[in-house]
C-alpha cells in the first residue's frame, strides 16, 4: 500500500476516534442535563412536602386538644372490665392498690405477634384530654398517673419490648385521690407504642 494511503487510513482513523468522543461527551452532557434536571424537580417536591407538613402543624397546634378523646362522664355503675385486647396487645389490669391519698395501678402486657415495643404515657402536665394516662372516680373527679413503669424502665414515657406471649408487669400512679372514691369508674391506659391508644378500663375498684 502506498505511503500516502497508509497516511489517509491514520487520518481517518483519528477522525473518527475524534468524533466518536464528541458524541460521548455530547451524550454525557446530555445525562448530567437530565440529572440535573430531576434533581431540580426532586428539590421542588421535597420543598412542596415540608411547606404542607409545615401548614399541617400549624393546623394541629391551631386545635382545641379537647377534640382528641373527651373525659369520659363517671358511671359508678359501670361493669369492672379487666382485659383489654388492641393493636395485637393484651393489656390485663391486676388490681389499684390505694395507700392513703395515693393509688398504684399494675397491670400485666403480652404482645402476640411478636417481640413489639411499648410505650406507657404518664405525663401529669399535660392537658388530661389527651396523651396521658388518666382516672375518673365515680364522682366524676379527673386525676393524671404521675409516673409509670414498665418492665425495669420508670418514668413518664416507660417503654421496653413486649416478647410475643410473655406477660411484662406495669403500673401507673395516681396521687391525691379523693379519701370517698370507691372506685375509678373509668381508668384510661395511654400508650404512644405501638400507636396512640387508649386502653380503657371500667368499673375498677379501690382496695
């Protein structure tokens, strides 16, 4: 082959190596476009979502916290319900034990479908409306539990993990119960795991 074709191929050769990586930087900048264009978009949306979330709170911290669960009116006649099952939980109240102005409240919570964790809520600053455990006596006086326990863990967010059928013992305590109550004529468990829920009870004697 003559010289100046061998010449001609290696030119070609080279163009073609040219242009082949024109169009990869021109498909790379073409991808790091679109990259960057769903990046935008993402950034919009999440900027979308908090402004929402944002208008959600302002909604919530808006209402009257007496729209969550009302204080139920005492009914001294109210048949002792002792086992409550929700949420996969069996929660069983054993006995209030009142020792002059102050009751202790134990109970005993299984799981069943699982080792699940659990929150007991006995938050007394709180409006008693919502998010605390809380009593009613049959003249219809309202106390908060003051504290909890649950398992080995004490406080006013107790929480531990239920094994799936194995009972853990808790309680609550209420102060400065009226010396005339007989009975809670409702007693209300909150927990805030594995949901907010209320655990209610009625009829529940003071001994």
């Amino acid at each position: 082959m003559p010289a100046s074709s061998k010449i001609k191929l290696a030119f070609l050769g080279l163009v073609i190596s040219v242009l082949a990586s024109l169009v990869l930087a021109s498909v790379s900048l073409v991808n790091l476009g679109k990259v960057a264009a769903e990046q935008k978009e993402l950034r919009d949306a999440l900027a979308s979502i908090d402004s929402e979330l944002e208008g959600l709170r302002n909604q919530l911290a808006q209402q009257s916290p007496t729209v969550k669960d009302p204080i139920p009116v005492a009914d001294p006649d109210q048949k002792l319900v002792k086992v409550i099952e929700s949420e996969g939980f069996s929660v069983s109240l054993e006995v209030c034990d009142r020792s002059g102005s102050v009751t202790y409240c134990k109970f005993s919570i299984e799981s069943h479908f699982g080792e699940r964790g659990f929150t007991i809520s006995a938050m007394p600053d709180v409006p008693s409306q919502v998010m605390t455990t809380r009593a009613v006596d049959e003249f219809g006086n309202t106390y908060q539990a003051q504290a909890a326990g649950l398992g080995t863990e004490e406080g006013q967010l107790p929480t531990a993990a239920i094994p799936s059928g194995t009972p853990v013992s808790a309680w609550v305590v209420f102060r400065d119960v009226s010396p005339d109550a007989k009975i809670f004529a409702h007693l209300d468990l909150f927990s805030l795991l594995p949901g907010f829920k209320y655990f209610k009870f009625n009829g529940v004697p003071l001994v």
